[in-house]
C-alpha cells in the first residue's frame, strides 16, 4: 500500500528553521517526482518544491527560492525540505506528494506549520 508520512512541522519564530520529511511506503520514492505543496488559510493549495525522479532536478516557487530546500534520502526512502529564514507567509499547512509511474498521484495527510512570535 503506497503511503506518504509527514513530520517535522510547529511553531517558529520568524528568521527560525525548520526541517519537514516526507517518509514514502510501498513504493520507490527515487523512481517518482516527489514533491511539496501548502495551503495557507483563506488560500489555494500551492506548489512550493520538487525534486524530479531521474538526475535530482530542482524547482522552486518564487517565494521560496533561495530559503527552502528540497533533497532526497534514498536509502531511508524519504524527501525532505529544509526550510531557513521562515517568516509568517510561510504559515500553511505542507503536503508531501508522489507523481508516480502512469501518473498515479499520491498525497500525504499534512503538517502544520506556524511562524509567528
């Protein structure tokens, strides 16, 4: 059964750091383009990072260009994002997601994560 985990989210104070994974089950999360989403309240769900299955590419919002990162522990099959110089937009709630073979999609449940002082 594929499943997606989340973890590593709370509250920071703004300039603070934070590290979220993303732990994958029943499939291999280095042969899927993983990714990280978030919704904020009152907003749409929005595309923050991803990290492509074949050579590791990069992308990222605008927003977070520059303060988050995105990487990939094969041999624990789980996805990270490191999130540095946080500030109070970055509130939302983050979401792991596989794009796997077929374009089958899976969403993990969420982490909430609050900056405020």
């Amino acid at each position: 059964q594929v499943r997606l985990v989340e973890s590593g989210g709370g509250l920071v104070q703004p300039g603070g750091s934070l590290r979220l994974s993303c732990a994958a089950s029943g499939f291999t999360a280095s042969s899927a383009v993983m990714s990280w989403h978030r919704r904020a309240p009152g907003k749409e769900r929005e595309l923050v990072a991803l990290i492509t299955s074949t050579g590791g590419d990069t992308n990222y919002s605008d927003s977070v260009k520059g303060r988050f990162t995105i990487s990939r522990d094969n041999a624990k099959n789980t996805v990270y994002l490191q999130m540095n110089n946080l500030k109070p937009e970055d509130t939302a709630v983050y979401y792991c997601k596989a794009v796997r073979r077929l374009g089958a999609t899976n969403w993990g449940q969420g982490t909430q994560v609050t900056v405020s002082s």
